[in-house]
C-alpha cells in the first residue's frame, strides 16, 4: 500500500454538498446528500460503502455532472464537475453499463475515443490494445446488444480508459463479472493506482473494496458516517495474531497453553483457511481458464509519462 | 371423477379470469399515466370541440363538419393511443423483462396477451367516451341557421363548446391540486378527470337546455315557436340549445369497434415489433381498409390483392359517417353485425399475436 | 503556438463532432430504419408514376413525376427526418446511454452539430436516390416517348413584368383609401397595409374587348437570336368559367420597337398558354444590345359576346429565356428541399432534447400540421373576414405560424420544377440561410441550452 496520497494534491473536493431532489411542484422529495465534505487526493483508491439509497451513486453522479448540487462546491482537479478540463481526465464506469446495442465493442471504443479528440489511428489503436485488454478481441466484430452482462461490462471497462485517465471513476465496477474478472478489475485498479491514478469507487462487495482501497468512506442515509485508511478501520487493537507454518497438532497445542497461561485468558488456536477467491482463482489457473492479466500498453506508456513527471 | 375434472378446470378458469383482470388493471393505470396518452386525449377533446369555432365555409353543414371531425379524431388519435399502449405494455415490457417477470409466475402466455388487449381496449374506452362527449358536444354548438320573428341568420350554442372546454380546464386544474395538494398521480387523474368532465358538461349542457326550454315555452308563447330555445324578452338575448344528435352513438360504437381490432392487430404486432414499426403497419392497414374497394374490387382470390383483402380488415364497415347525413340513422342490427365481424377479427390478430408470442423468447 | 493550439482545438472538435454523427448514422442504418425507408421510397417513386393517370400529354407525365411523386416522396422523408431527430438525443438519455457520452469532454453543440449533420447526410443520401429514380424516369419516359425539345423539360429564367413593388402598391392604394375615407374603421396601419400587400398579390385587372394592355420586361441577359423566348399566359374570367381566348400578342424589344413579332392567341382561359417566340425576327444574328422586351397583349374578343378576360399581372404573365440545365435544376430542387430538411432535423433535435421521444415526436407532428394548417386558415379568413374574439385568437396563432413556417416553405422547388423554370441561385441561398443557417442556429442555442442546464441522470 503506502499510496495514499501520493501526489497529495486533491483530486476531488466536496464541501457541504447536498442533494435533494424534488417533485413537480419543486417541493423537496428525497434528501440523498446532506452536508457530504470529502477530499480524494491523487494517487489513492477511495471507495464509497453504504447501504441501497445511502447516496453513493448520487455522489459520483454530481461528481461528474450529471447531476447538480442542491447546496455546496464540488471540485475536479479545480475545476467545476461540467469543465471540459476535468472531464478530458475522467474515466467513468456507471452502475449499469447501457451502451449502443448495434455498435461492435471495437467501433465503441473508437467512438468514446473520437469523443476525446483522438485522431482516428490513435483512437483505433487504442481500442484494438483495450480488446485485448478486457479479452475481447474474438467478440470484437458483434455487436454489444447481443453480449453478456459481464462482456458488455468488460467494454464499459474499457471504455473508461480509452483517454488513460487521471482520475477513474468506478459505480459497481465489479457487479456482472466472474469471480476471473473480478480479481482482473481489482488487480487492474491496483496497477492502475500503483501508476498515479486516483480511483473513485463503489461497491456492495466489501471483500473487494477492503482488498483495493487505501481509504474508504462509509455513507448511510446521505450523511457521512465514517471515513479513513481501510487498514486503520478495519484493525482491531489489543488482539494479536500468530501465524506459524509447519507446527505440528501436539506442538500447537502446548503453544497454545503456554500463551494461555502467560495471557491469563483464553488463547484461539486454527488453522487458517484460504479465501475463496484465493481457492477458485488456483483451480482456474491450474485448468488453464485464467489468463494473464497484462494491461494496454497505452497505458503502461502513460503510467511511464506519469511516473517521469512525478520524478 | 367428472365433477372433480369440471370443478378443476372452474377453479383453474377462476384463476386466469383472476389474473387476466389484474393485468389489465395494471396495464390501464400504466398506460393512462403515459403523458403521451393523456396529451392524445387532450388534443382530440379540444380539436372535436374547437372546430365549430374555427369553422370559415358554411353551406349549412356546420354540424356535419363537426361531427365528422370529431369521429376522425376519435378513429386517428384512438388509433395511435392503443398502437402506443400496445406498443409500451407489449414491446416494451418484453424489453425491461417486466414480461418476463410475469410469465415466471402461473400466467400463460395467452393470458398475459388477452389480458394485454383488455387494458389497451379499457384505455381506447376511456377515450372514446370523452371523444363522442366532445363530439355531440361539438355538433349541438355549431351554427344553425335560425330563421324567427326579430332573428334570421346562424345561431351557436356557445354555451355547450364553453362547459366542454371549461370542463377539460378544470379537469387539468383539478388533478393539479390533487398532485400538490394529495399526492395523486398527475397523469391517472387528469386523463380520467378530463374523460369524466367531458360527459359532466354535456349533463350540464343537457340540464340548461331543459331549464331554458322550460323557459323558452313560457316566453314562446308570445308566439315565437322556434324549437329549443328561449330568449328572455328583458335581457335581450338568445339563449339557443338545440337538441344533441344521439344518431351520433352508433357510428361512435362503430368506431370503437374499428379501435378494438385495431388494438387485437398492435398487440399481436407488439409481440415482435417496437411501437414505431407496430404503429406504422396499423396506419397502412387503416389506409389499406379504407380505401379497401378501390384496392381489392374485383380482384380474384387467388391474387395477392384478393388475398389481402381476405386478410386485412374492411374499415369501411366501421365508418359510416355519411350515413348519418341528411337525418340518415345506422342501425342497431347492423351495429350488431359489425360487431360480430370485428369480433372475429379481433380473434384471428389475438390466435396470430398468442402464436407469435409462444415463441417468442423473453430473455 | 496560439494558432496551432487553435488549430488543434478545431480539429478535435471536428472529430468529436464526426464520432457523434457516425454513431447517428450507424445506429439509423443497422436498425434498418435506412432500408425500411429505402423499400417505402423506391415504391413511391415507382408505384405512383404507375398508379395515377396524367392526361397522356408530356406536361401532365411530367407533373406526375415531379410533382406528385417528389413530393409524396419528400413528405415522407420529412416525416421520417423529424420523428427520427425526436429520438436522437431523447432514446439517449431515456436509455442512460447519455451518462456515458455526457461526461466526456463534449460541448452540448458539438453533440447538436453531429446528430444534426448525420440527419442531413442521411437526408442527402436519401434525396439523391429518390431524385435519381425520378430523373431516371424521366429520361426513360423522354427516350420512349421522343420528347421534341420544348415538350423536355428544362430550366428557364423567369421574367415578370416590371411593376411597383407589393409594399409599394399597397401604400399607394392606403393612401388613396385614407384620402377618400374608404378605410375601414378600427384597422390600424399596420393591419390595413397587410391586407393592402395580401390583396395586391392576388389583384385581378380586368381586360374587355378592344383592350389592349403593354408589359415592360427586364430579362436576365440580352436576347438571342439562336434562342426563342417563350411566353407564359394564363387567362381568367368572373366566375372562373371557360371562355374562349381570342387575341393578338406582340413581342419587341425596347430599344427596336420598329421590329415586332406577332402571335395570334385562340385559346381557353384557365389554361396555360405557352408560346415561342423566334427571335431571328428581332435580333440581327448574335445577342440584342438591351435587355428590356415589351410584351403586348390585345383582346380581340367579340365586344358583344366575349367575356371581360381577367389577369394577375404579378402571376398570369412570364417571359421565359434559356437559363440552364434541367440537371442543374433539379439538383437545385433537391438543395432547396434538403434545407427544409435540415430545418425540421433541427427542429425534432431541439425537441429531443427537452421530452421524452413520444411527447417530443407528438409535440413535432403538432408542430408540423399547426404549419400546414395556418395558411388555410389564413386563407379562409382572407376571404371571410374575422368574426368573434376565439376567431381572432386562433388567427393570431395561425399567423405567427403561418410566417414562421411560410419562411421555410417560401420557395417552392417542385412547382419550379414542373413549370420548367429555372431555381434561382438567389433564392436558393436565401432557403438555405434561412432553413439551413439561422433557423438551425436559433433551435440549437435554445436545445444546447436545454442540454447543459437539464439533469442527465436520476439519483440512486
């Protein structure tokens, strides 16, 4: 880890942002965001937890302009959330990844792409090392409409980086995937994190978050419930664990009455068990169904770019 | 045994009914809430009752003019309004997967579409009601020449266009406040609200006739012996309320009728087309059916225009406006005929729609 | 390095403006709606030239194709052009397919500008292919039939008799009326001028037995003796019967009026009468030094039996000289309906982005038929004069629309086109501006406003 604030510059700025949403009458219905003050800065995986209607997704959306604030400032790289020069450093992936149905994935990248200005050889080029990228190269000429939930949501992936973004937006970016594209998006952020880029993201998959953000916040009603370094959370102080590899039953045992004895209260003993995750993604890989991860070279180039500026 | 089979197959068609009415319930409050439908009805209430008012050429058929607008309007803008309910509550929940969701329950398929053609048919209803309110509403206020002692030229019932007018006004008004004020859904109560207040003003227009006839009679018997109507001698005015021209109904019940098969064929065509295509196919069949004898007359039956006039439905039994010219009348038996033709119709498009729908993956 | 980065920041603009109207274009035609179009149109073009009869002459062929069959076929392409734009922008966000779209650098006009340039590529492909089947027709129908020259259609330069121009007849005629008390009272100016203009237009002048009326004529260019002019007549009576026309025509040039040629005229009113004019009799070889021609007409009519003949200067009376192609002029034609095209793209789009797609495709048609409507509505009352204050509101609405939309439909190509002549470039740039530039612009500013300032998305 240790990637917390790394430039240390701000990348997102709330203060006191609210959103309330009203009726026909401008009556207000719903308050989804009172008061939220938060700071992302560059470098870091933020992820934003909550409970269904805690106001996460309306966050972001205000985040990006879709929608406006009711009340206080967000800010983007200092600059408002509708200025074309924050949005040329976004990379977005909604909730739902609602894309043109009859465009192939390859003409929807290139079209995301043209959007950002790229000349059309860069934007084709960038699009042919994403496929790849998202191991849809051999889907590459059908059209979206006909895909999965999990290919549609690997091109919503990759649609979010055809411009190498500095900031990566990310609404559920895991919802839709196998357990194999799962661990490629967390393994993506963290490479992508470990290159300066800031990454915004939500989940209802705690284990996923807790494995990919250096700090989260926690929302609940639209308020702001807790927020920190995801390892600081999550400790808890005054418990201690040992992990000894290669202790036989008998030796254990004696261990664990010594500890009893010196700590003067009860000592757990076990024998720990792998992940799930960690267990699927070793038979999938011993099958051959895994395969390696490498990201677009687009990318690596602009992580060097970056890393060079940084020095 | 046999009771045990009959009271089986009673409680499993208890169901279907049961279920059947729960769909076309939801189908009607979802597609009265379409703002689209509420502005077809508006538009088709306010065009029937203000073409009298907008009416330049008079030959003394003010009142035909405006009749005839207004069963247009009923056929064109009811055609659209079911193609569109078929279109959403058909096409558009296969495409959300509400369909889907529904079927996973008990629900055959050919309940689900049957109870799709009833909710798009209550809807199609609705508007008709409000639409022959406005049209008899329409024809009473358009201008009639009046030849009396003190009085020769055309005389307008304004009162009758203004209450149906006011009525739609004060539908919208009221479904305003109960939005603000009780949080009703705008759309259910003004469509239903403008329906209602449609066949409220022609009571009202009913009621002020009689009371001015009441009126007129004690006046009249000066010697004015202009039928309905009065004038009051102090005021100076006119106050003309011709009686309303109820021949009008069963050309309206034919047109609904015309609406009904015209709902069958957009449901069975929602199965596989969006609304756009549904709504486009219905328009060359309403064309196709109209100008019917011009385009199959004389064909054989094994051409293809005798074929399509085998397939595609004659409209012109449904629209018989001309009849009603000149005093004329349809009736009642012949209503009765058109409406076991439409019938049939209606089932053949619905068998076609189930059959379609049958295979239809929902995934 | 300024300029550069001006450079720079076109040439993004101008792809981001390209991507959006390839997607609009792609998305038109792999949801078949291009070849559902396509199968409509090529059975318009060649159903109707089959289904209506003309009078069997070359005039009434060509007025089939020209005119029914291009504009059934235009109809169409402006109904599907409208409806199309209404769910551009509005099926995007409905689908949340904007949320993606929408947070990339992307101005709202450069969205506006790339839907509404793909609606006009498409209507440009469309044209072209109905206006080549009709073409193809047409030459097709020449070939067969052998056409002589004049009988194939053309495009010819118009002149008009130099009269004072509308305004300044209906002044005159105000202030004449005002001088004698003849106005009507509680008319303001204003209103009065207008309805002195609309009458002006439509003034029928009377010509009985024995009259004789003389038109000045400014043509284009110079007359030549190796082209014959043609004259265009069209004669009326009181009660639009069908009379004989018997009279004496005589063409001169302004400047040789010693050299005269005559036509003797034994027609019907209500007819267009068309002659040539050879113009060897008047020019000694090459081109006449002036442009100016006088035309002469004289009714010759039996002073106790013929009609009174009427006319409409402004419209009954046309000298017509070679001025192109009938190619160029169609081509013409099918510019200035592809600028109405673009008037209603812009028009759907706006609406598109403010409403759902079937409230903005209501709203749209509501729009279109409210246009149709009011010049018929004018018209009656024109004719009928305004009764009662509902009248009255009506007519205000019908008229706001009718010079809204009378701007757009101000030039008529087909009737150009059928009546061979020739489309001006003028008044082609000037349905552009008006259709393709400033009307566009007015909708865009008013829809980009709409995009930027509306909410794109729902909260959670």
């Amino acid at each position: 880890m240790g990637r917390c604030g790394l430039g240390g510059q701000p990348v997102i700025e709330t203060q006191g942002l609210c959103k309330t949403f009203r009726d026909f009458w401008r009556r207000p219905t719903v308050a989804a965001v009172r008061g939220l003050d938060l700071t992302v800065t560059a470098g870091e995986v933020f992820g934003l937890l909550g409970p269904n209607g805690s106001g996460k997704s309306t966050t972001i959306k205000m985040a990006l302009g879709l929608l406006r604030p009711t009340a206080g400032t967000i800010r983007l790289f200092g600059f408002g959330p509708t200025d074309r020069r924050a949005k040329a450093r976004v990379g977005y992936l909604p909730e739902v990844t609602h894309l043109h149905p009859f465009l192939t994935p390859r003409e929807t990248l290139v079209y995301y792409a043209s959007l950002f200005g790229l000349p059309l050889g860069e934007a084709r080029r960038r699009a042919e090392e994403l496929l790849e990228m998202v191991d849809l190269k051999g889907a590459a000429g059908r059209p979206v409409g006909r895909f999965s939930k999990g290919m549609a949501r690997r091109v919503g992936l990759a649609q979010a980086l055809v411009n190498a973004p500095d900031l990566l937006v990310l609404d559920e970016p895991t919802s839709g995937l196998d357990p194999v594209g799962c661990c490629e998006v967390k393994e993506l952020i963290r490479l992508l994190a470990s290159s300066g880029v800031t990454v915004l993201m939500t989940s209802h998959l705690l284990a996923d978050m807790e494995d990919v953000c250096d700090r989260v916040a926690v929302l609940a009603r639209g308020e702001l419930r807790a927020s920190g370094r995801t390892a600081e959370l999550l400790r808890q102080p005054g418990v201690t664990r040992f992990l000894v590899d290669g202790l036989g039953a008998g030796e254990a045992e004696s261990l664990r009455a010594e500890l009893e004895a010196r700590a003067g209260r009860p000592v757990c003993c076990d024998v720990p068990a792998v992940r799930l995750e960690t267990f699927f993604m070793q038979v999938v890989s011993r099958e051959g169904s895994a395969r390696a991860f490498e990201v677009a070279p687009f990318l690596r180039a602009a992580r060097q770019a970056r890393e060079e500026s940084g020095a | 045994m046999v009771r045990r089979i009959q009271s089986g197959s009673v409680a499993r068609l208890r169901l279907a009914a049961r279920q059947a009415a729960a769909l076309t319930w939801a189908t009607v409050t979802e597609a009265i809430q379409q703002p689209l439908a509420l502005l077809l009805l508006l538009t088709s209430v306010l065009t029937t009752l203000l073409v009298p008012v907008f009416q330049f050429h008079r030959f003394g058929e003010d009142g035909r003019l405006a009749r005839d607008s207004g069963l247009s309007c009923m056929l064109v803008f009811g055609l659209v309004l079911a193609a569109g309910t078929a279109g959403r509550s058909v096409a558009g929940e296969i495409a959300s997967g509400t369909a889907a969701a529904a079927i996973g329950k008990p629900v055959s398929r050919t309940t689900f579409l049957l109870a799709k053609w009833a909710g798009v048919c209550g809807v199609v209803k609705v508007f008709w009601v409000a639409t022959l309110a406005a049209t008899l509403a329409a024809e009473r206020g358009s201008a009639r020449f009046v030849e009396q002692e003190g009085f020769t030229g055309y005389a307008t019932d304004a009162l009758t266009i203004a209450l149906g007018v006011a009525g739609a006004a004060l539908a919208l008004g009221v479904a305003g406040a109960a939005h603000y004020f009780w949080r009703r859904r705008f759309g259910v109560a003004a469509f239903l609200g403008v329906a209602l207040s449609q066949v409220a003003a022609l009571a009202v227009s009913e009621v002020c006739g009689r009371w001015f006839g009441s009126r007129g009679e004690a006046a009249c018997s000066a010697g004015c012996g202009v039928e309905g109507h009065a004038h009051g001698a102090a005021e100076g005015w006119l106050a003309y309320q011709p009686p309303l021209n109820l021949r009008v109904v069963a050309a309206a019940v034919l047109v609904l009728l015309a609406l009904a098969v015209f709902a069958a064929l957009a449901t069975a065509l929602a199965t596989r087309l969006q609304t756009g295509p549904a709504l486009a196919v219905c328009a060359l069949v309403l064309l196709a059916g109209l100008a019917g004898d011009s385009f199959a007359g004389g064909a054989g039956g094994l051409s293809v225009r005798g074929l399509a006039a085998g397939v595609l439905p004659d409209v012109q039994h449904f629209w018989l406006c001309d009849a009603l010219a000149r005093g004329g009348r349809i009736g009642w038996p012949y209503v009765a005929e058109a409406a076991g033709y439409a019938l049939t119709v209606c089932a053949l498009f619905l068998t076609a729609g189930c059959l379609s729908f049958r295979g239809r993956d929902l995934g | 390095m300024s300029a550069s980065r001006a450079r720079d920041a076109v040439a993004e603009s101008v792809r981001r403006c390209c991507g959006v109207a390839a997607v609009a274009l792609r998305a038109a035609v792999r949801t078949r709606m291009v070849a559902a179009l396509l199968v409509l149109l090529a059975a318009c073009v060649t159903g109707l030239p089959r289904v209506l009869k003309g009078d069997g002459t070359p005039s009434g062929e060509l007025d089939i194709l020209l005119r029914y069959t291009l504009g059934f076929s235009f109809g169409l392409l402006c109904l599907a052009t409208l409806w199309a734009a209404c769910a551009l922008f509005a099926v995007e966000i409905a689908s949340q397919r904007m949320h993606l779209a929408a947070v990339k650098p992307v101005r709202a006009a450069e969205f506006w500008l790339g839907k509404w340039l793909a609606l006009l590529a498409l209507g440009a492909a469309l044209l072209t292919a109905v206006y080549g089947g009709v073409y193809a027709q047409v030459r097709v129908r020449a070939w067969r039939a052998g056409w002589s020259a004049e009988q194939r259609p053309a495009g010819r330069r118009v002149a008009r008799p130099l009269l004072p121009s509308i305004a300044e007849e209906a002044r005159e005629t105000y202030a004449l009326m005002r001088q004698r008390g003849e106005l009507p009272p509680g008319l303001g100016p204003g209103a009065a001028l207008r309805v002195l203009a609309e009458q002006a237009e439509e003034r029928y002048e009377v010509l009985n037995p024995g009259d004789e009326v003389v038109w000045k004529f400014r043509l284009a260019r110079p007359p030549r003796a190796d082209e014959p002019l043609l004259v265009r007549l069209r004669f009326d009576t009181e009660y639009s019967t069908r009379e004989q026309v018997a009279g004496l025509c005589r063409l001169w040039l302004a400047d040789r009026p010693e050299r005269v040629a005559e036509v003797a005229l034994a027609d019907f009113t209500l007819n267009e009468i068309v002659f040539a004019v050879d113009m060897r009799a008047l020019v000694n070889g090459g081109a006449a030094a002036g442009r100016d021609v006088r035309l002469a007409f004289r009714h010759q009519g039996d002073p106790a039996r013929a009609s009174a003949l009427m006319m409409r200067f402004r419209k009954d009376v046309a000298v017509l000289t070679p001025g192109g192609s009938f190619e160029a002029n169609l081509a013409r034609s099918a510019l200035a309906q592809l600028g109405v095209l673009a008037l209603l793209a812009a028009l759907g789009l706006t609406l598109s982005v403010c409403f759902s797609p079937p409230v903005a495709a209501f709203c749209a048609t509501v729009l279109l038929v409210l246009a149709l409507v009011s010049g018929t509505v004018v018209g009656a009352v024109r004719e009928t004069g305004e009764e009662g204050a509902w009248m009255r509101v009506g007519l205000r609405i019908a008229r706001l629309v009718h010079d809204v939309a009378g701007q757009a439909t101000r030039e008529e190509p087909l009737e150009s086109l059928t009546r061979g002549e020739l489309i001006e470039g003028r008044a082609l740039l000037a349905v552009w501006l008006w259709n393709g530039a400033l009307a566009p612009v007015v909708l865009a500013v008013f829809g980009c406003g709409v995009l930027r300032r509306r909410e794109l998305a729902a909260g959670d």
